[in-house]
C-alpha cells in the first residue's frame, strides 16, 4: 500500500476495528506497510485471515480476532489480545460501523438499534477498553472513524445519524476529560463518501437500489489521514474537500442543506431499480463484499469529483450572498 510520507513511525501496536472491509482493511494496510504490529477485528474472521496474510506480506506481525464491537465483552477480549501480543497499545482505531437505510418508522426498531450499538456504542466501548491501558502506559492515541454524516444528517438513515452526532459529543466529552493527560490524544476524522463496500452491505428498506453519492472518494486517501494522525495527533481531520464543503454549508444553512439532502435522495429512489428489503449485516457478518474498494470509482476521471465539489461551492456561495443580501 502506498503511503505519501516518507518517514516511517517506530514499530507500534495497533488495533483496527472493522479491519474485514472497506476503510478499516485499508487503514490496517497503511499500518502494515509501516512494519507496526497490527491486531485487525471484525466480526468476520475469514475475511480477516486473509488480510493477515496481506499485511504479513507487507512486512507487518499481524492478529486476527473475532470481534463484534457491540458485545462490550468482546472489546475487552481484544484489548486484553493486543496487549499480550505488544508491550501495550499504541494507537487504537475505531471504525466498526453498519448502515441501515429507509424510513424510520419503515425500518424495524431492532435494525436502528444495532446501529447504534454498532456505531455509537461500538466505539464507546472501544474506548472504555483501552483507556485504562493508556492511562497506566501513560500515552495513546485513538481514533475514531467517524464520516462527514457527523456533521450533515443522513436522510432516510435515522439510526445512522443518531449514531455519528453522538459520537462527536461523546469524543469532544471525552477530550474535556483526558486534558491532565497530555500524552494521551482522541482524534477524530470526518472523511466524505469512500469507495468501499459498505453500501452494499447496508440494511436496506428503500426498495430500491442503493449508491453512493456523486463524490465518492478512494479509502486509501482516508487510510493515509490516519496514519498521519498516528504521527501527528489532532483533535479534528476533514478528508476531502467534498466534506468539508458539506460541513459549512450545514453549519451556515442548516434547514436549506437538510432540504437539499433529502431531496436529492428522494429523486434518486423514484427512479433507482426496485429490490427486496434486507437486513444486510447489521445482525451477522455478510460473505461478499470484503476487499477495500466497492466498485463505486471512475477510474481515470478524477476531474469528476472536483466538477461535483465546484458545483457545491457555487450553490453555498450564491447561498451565503444570498442570506447577506437579505
């Protein structure tokens, strides 16, 4: 995997959270790469033995254990693992994370829930497990996956966004709390829409079939950020120009953004492909779909994301002249 800085970190111990797929395999790799000893979770174990076999390839000491993030338990055994494998825990990543779309009094109350398990509780408990280690060694870093839907509301996906707003408060709680540790560091980063197969493994009570936004950008980009937050820390990181531009403009047109949101996916699915509700992964792990990259690029169109990001500029530019004028 390649990495855009040149000087590689001392060998560390690092944990990933839904390491099987998409963002979390990447992330992972990027640590691979850098020699450090990584300790990849997810739910799937099959999918995680064979990127154990990439990231020893790469140079890497790797560990794989079975892990539902929801099952607080469960965290515990893999911190306790990492712990056993290294001298202690260095850098602790979470990114667990599933997807539940369709109207939320459409969607089953057990489906919201487990995304919330998942994507709130999940990194909650992620955090409760290794801070002890951290305090006793005295320094650490975690990083919390935590996408740009931490910012802009993601209609037709309740649990989802419930989820990711709670998480900024819990994260900016959490550095309030840690400040007499000063070796001790909470980073969070907000990537955009990434090229990965977590749509296709969303619940699904649309009806219709399911993509990405029009920005879609490559995991690895995000797996770089957090290889460079291990290096530097930082409380907060926007990968992308895309989500940055959607947290302004959520931040000074709130109600018009949300609008727009909504409308954008409401057109979509009158015109997308029917298919049949399902649960995807929310409740067990799914066996298609565990390679870093969803499918969803344009190989060798890379103008066409900024066409995209131009446009959202001008809209919130106009927006904001707007809001003066009147």
């Amino acid at each position: 995997m390649e990495q855009d800085q040149n000087i590689k970190a001392n060998i560390r111990t690092v944990v990933v959270t839904g390491a099987s797929s998409g963002a979390g395999r990447a992330i992972a790799l990027a640590f691979a790469a850098n020699g450090d000893r990584v300790v990849i979770a997810a739910r799937n174990i099959d999918a995680l033995k064979d990127l154990a076999v990439e990231c020893e390839n790469a140079g890497s000491a790797t560990e794989c254990v079975a892990c539902d993030t929801a099952d607080y338990h469960q965290v515990l055994n893999l911190a306790a693992t990492a712990v056993k494998i290294g001298t202690g825990i260095d850098v602790w990543i979470n990114n667990a994370g599933v997807l539940a779309i369709g109207s939320f009094d459409q969607t089953p109350m057990e489906v919201s829930e487990q995304v919330i398990k998942t994507n709130l509780l999940g990194y909650m408990h992620g955090a409760h497990a290794v801070m002890p280690y951290f305090k006793k060694q005295g320094f650490g870093i975690l990083i919390n996956n935590i996408s740009i839907g931490g910012f802009l509301p993601v209609p037709f996906g309740a649990g989802y966004s419930a989820a990711k707003f709670g998480l900024r408060g819990f994260s900016a709680s959490l550095k309030s709390e840690l400040r007499e540790y000063p070796n001790i560091h909470v980073c969070d980063a907000f990537p955009g829409f990434l090229d990965t197969p977590g749509i296709q493994h969303a619940a699904n009570y649309t009806g219709k079939v399911l993509k990405p936004g029009p920005v879609v950008y490559e995991p690895n980009r995000l797996a770089n950020e957090v290889f460079k937050l291990s290096l530097n820390p930082r409380s907060e990181k926007m990968v992308g120009s895309f989500s940055i531009l959607m947290r302004l403009s959520r931040n000074l047109f709130p109600s018009l953004t949300t609008a727009i949101a909504g409308s954008v996916i409401r057109t979509y699915l009158k015109h997308a492909k029917t298919i049949a509700p399902t649960n995807g992964n929310i409740f067990s792990p799914v066996a298609y779909g565990n390679s870093v990259h969803g499918g969803w690029g344009i190989p060798g169109k890379p103008k066409a994301h900024r066409k995209y990001v131009a446009l959202g500029a001008g809209l919130l530019l106009g927006a904001l002249l707007i809001k003066r004028k009147w």
